[in-house]
C-alpha cells in the first residue's frame, strides 16, 4: 500500500524537487503538487492525502498555520530553508523536519520515518469485524457488538470515532472514518459530513440542510455530499 502525498511550496524549482523525489520513493504516490496551502486544502478535506510535504515560509498562509487550522490532523513533514522553525515545526508534532537545500538522502530518511510511522498505525487501529446485521468493536478494552439498526450516527475525532447508539451509550474505538465507511452497508449508511456517517433508517427530521435526531442534535450535511444525500431524498420523496 502506497502513501499518498500532496507537497506545498511556493518556489516552483522546489516543489519541483519534491515532486522528483516522491516519484523515485516507491512506497509513495503523488496525488498533487501545489503552489500554495490553499490550492492542498480540497485534497486534504476530501481526505485524498496520508501525508503532506509543507514548505513553512510561504506568503498569504504559512505551513504551521495552515497545519494547525486543520480540523483534522494529518501527518506532516515541514520543508523550510530557515533552521529556526524547527522547534516551532516539532511543536504541532510533524514527523519530520528537513532542511533546504534537500538531498535525496534526507529526504528518504524522512520518508522511511513517515512509513513507520503508518505500519504502526495500521497495526495499532482497532479491528473491526463485519458479519451480517452486526458488527464488533473494540472499546474499553472489550470487543462489543452493535446490530447496525441500533446505529444512530458515527462521528470522527482525528484517529477515533465515535459510534452513538439508539439505547446504549456512545462507543469510542480507534478507528478512521473511510475504513468504518468501506465497512457499513451503502444501502442504510451515508456520509453526509467529512466527520459524520448516519444511519439512513434513523433519519426523521431535516432542517436548513441538517439532520435533527431528539432535536437536540444538528448534524450538517458537508458541501460534497449534498448531492449524493439529495439523491437519497429523491428517491424517498412523496408528494
């Protein structure tokens, strides 16, 4: 399994290093070189990208800033000609920090500690195990098991999710939001957020664009997946 990679600098001739080396690395895969933080964010939110090559000092937004106004974290490896963000760079827990002008010796060091540091978090992520109209989880330290139908809506906190139940209290796991979605069936289950996954058959009440459950609860349905959650309601819709 390859890692997918999107690299940011601003310096045409660096990002086109990057990209040079990404390609001779062959546990990597480019999925896009960009000019600016802004042009990586779609990649990001669409969460096309397991790793980011970020240079640190670009104009408009710099990479620290646009690392930390994440809201969701994403392993980083800061690229800079200035030694003196470093620490600065270490601070919102990059895995590596590389210096300019970068050999591709440096740079493959930095790509193995990045794979390493993936082999163990896909051994250290919680399993899942899928049989029928259930499934098993482990939480508090247990394997327990959900029926599907007692699913509420799963809910994404940076490695974990949250699963909420109709009568139980909610289930923490360690676990990522694309691999529980690959797991559940398409036909009860959509993602309608980059940080939420509902339970189609628990859906009663839809406002302004947000799925009301207890009405208490307002869950937004995300910009790219509007269209697909429409579909849903289009084919449910009577007049």
């Amino acid at each position: 399994m390859k890692i997918r990679c999107v690299a940011i600098d601003d310096e045409p001739l660096a990002l086109k290093q990057i990209g040079a080396y990404l390609e001779r690395t062959p546990f990597l895969e480019t999925v896009a070189l960009c000019s600016s933080a802004f042009e990586a964010l779609q990649f990001v939110r669409d969460e096309k990208a397991d790793l980011l090559f970020a240079d640190i000092n670009m104009p408009d937004l710099n990479g620290l800033d646009f690392v930390k106004s994440l809201e969701k974290k994403i392993p980083v490896i800061f690229t800079t000609a200035y030694s003196e963000y470093a620490f600065e760079g270490f601070q919102v827990d990059a895995l590596d920090y590389l210096l300019k002008p970068i050999s591709y010796a440096m740079f493959l060091k930095s790509a193995n500690k990045a794979k390493a540091w993936f082999d163990l978090n896909q051994r250290t992520e919680e399993p899942v195990q899928t049989q029928n109209e259930y499934i098993f989880v482990k939480a508090e330290h247990r394997l327990i098991r959900i029926q599907l139908s007692e699913i509420k809506y799963i809910e994404g906190s940076n490695e974990y999710i949250i699963i909420h139940l109709t009568k139980d209290k909610p289930l923490t796991t360690l676990m990522r939001m694309k691999n529980i979605e690959q797991m559940l069936p398409a036909t009860h289950f959509m993602r309608i957020h980059r940080s939420f996954i509902v339970n189609l058959n628990h859906v009663k009440v839809i406002e302004r664009n947000r799925i009301v459950f207890d009405e208490k609860i307002y869950i937004p349905v995300g910009e790219q997946y509007k269209e697909n959650f429409q579909k849903f309601l289009d084919r449910t819709f009577y007049v």
